[in-house]
C-alpha cells in the first residue's frame, strides 16, 4: 500500500545516492577534480582593480556570500545575486527568458544621472553571483574580472549537504519579493513569500530537481568550461580561488598567515 509505496521510494533514493557518491569517489580517484596543469602563481591584482565581477562556481562554492562579502569591501559596489532574479518567489518557478534578460540588464545598469550627481559620475560597480549561460554575454562581456571558487570536491560536497540539510530543516525562505504599491494617500506593502527547499526534492537524486544532483551533474564540467569560456573574452582577468584562506586573504591582504592564491 501507501507505506509499502514510500520505503521504496526512500529505497531508490538510498540506492541513488550511494551510486552517486561512489561515482564521485572514482572521479577523485582518477584525479578529474585536481588542478588543471599550467597553473600560474603570479601575485593576484587586489580587488580595488575591479569595478564589475562576477563570481562563478559549483552549486555551494559560496558565490552568493562571496559577492555579499565584496559588496561590503568597496563603496558603491551593487550585490546582484542572479538565482533572486530568476527564481520568482512562492514556488521555484523560474523566469522567462525575457524577463530573465530584462531584469539582469536592468541590476546592472548604472544609476541615471541627476542634475545633483557630483561630476564626475562615481564608477559604475557591481558584483553578480551565478553561472547562468544565458546572460553570460551580457555580464562577462561589461565584467573586468571572473572570480572562480574552486574548493576541493569533498569540501563542497559537505557544504551542499550541510546546506542542504540546514535549509530543508529550517524552511528558510528565499528570495522572497516585498512589493511597495503608492497612492495618493497610502503606501501598501505586499510580501510573497519565497522559495523553500524540501527533503522530497533533495532526494529525488535521479532528477535534476535535486541539487545534490545538479552538484555531481555540472561539478566536473565547470572545471572545463569556465577557464575555456574566460578564454573567449580576452579583456577578462580571471582569479581562480581553491581554499577559504585565498579569499580571504584577497578580501583582506593584511593578514600576513597564508600562502597568495593563484592568479590565472
């Protein structure tokens, strides 16, 4: 019956997620998630080079917090985080593509000038958070650096569970949308509630619903595809950081404890 129904379904989960893991113990075995050769060990240029950025990496490699953070280090930096914009708030329904695009170009684009605007204009900066292919050109083609967080497979395979887990646990909402409606008279304002990550999605580790399966889908296949597509725009800088302590040093140059990350 209806029990008999949800053990296999935990069943299929279980089964799932061991073939994954091995999967992933074999492609750490074999070296597909060691540093690609020709690495180069060049002092990094610090972030007050950078204006516009876009932080790349794996599902959990800490994009978002990572721009929250550089957001936080240089004056008039905007955090554009691109998973809010194309997620819309209530239900994981995602954006169309025009409106996605719409909406990109439009975090993105510099302040309109004023007649009280100081002359010069300020520079114009922002930081973005995501891998979405479809405004790549749009954001890497106006960004001065890619920032890449590469940590180890196993370090982000316990920062998607760990997250994972925290999240489902807690029904944390995200990305919620307030809406400010004014009239004449009043001023209303409407809160939809935002997205809530779940145990029934999360272990449906055969479907790309699943984030632990978006993880083992896309981990190995960003490791070739960004330094191939940061190749195809020559302007770029790319930083390619692989340990908490490299960003953090970057973030923060005077602590004088690690090793300078690598810039590539």
């Amino acid at each position: 019956g209806k029990a008999r129904m949800e053990w296999t379904w935990v069943g299929v989960a279980v089964a799932c997620g061991v073939a994954i893991v091995v999967y992933g113990v074999l492609r750490v075995a074999v070296g597909k998630s060691g540093s690609r050769s020709g690495e180069g060990t060049a002092p990094l240029r610090p972030l007050s080079d950078f204006d516009r950025i876009v932080v790349v990496g794996t599902t959990c490699s800490g994009k978002s917090t990572t721009a929250t953070r550089i957001g936080s280090k240089v004056a008039g930096m905007k955090v554009v985080e691109l998973d809010a914009i194309y997620w819309a708030p209530g239900n994981w329904q995602p954006a169309t593509p025009e409106d996605f695009e719409r909406n990109t170009r439009e975090a993105i684009a510099p302040p309109a000038a004023l007649p009280s605007t100081p002359q010069p204009l300020p520079p114009h900066r922002w930081v973005a958070a995501g891998n979405y292919r479809q405004v790549r050109g749009m954001l890497w083609g106006g960004a001065q650096l890619v920032l890449w967080l590469d940590p180890g497979f196993w370090t982000n395979f316990r920062r998607l569970l760990s997250r994972t887990a925290h999240r489902c646990w807690t029904k944390e909402p995200l990305w919620p949308a307030v809406t400010v409606t004014t009239t004449d008279s009043t001023t209303t304002t409407t809160t939809t509630p935002g997205n809530v990550e779940d145990w029934k999605t999360a272990l449906k580790l055969w479907s790309d619903e699943s984030l632990i399966h978006w993880f083992f889908k896309t981990y190995w296949r960003h490791k070739e595809q960004i330094p191939e597509s940061v190749a195809q725009y020559p302007h770029l800088h790319l930083i390619r950081i692989t340990d908490p302590r490299q960003l953090d040093l970057w973030l923060n140059p005077v602590q004088p404890t690690c090793s300078a990350p690598t810039a590539e």
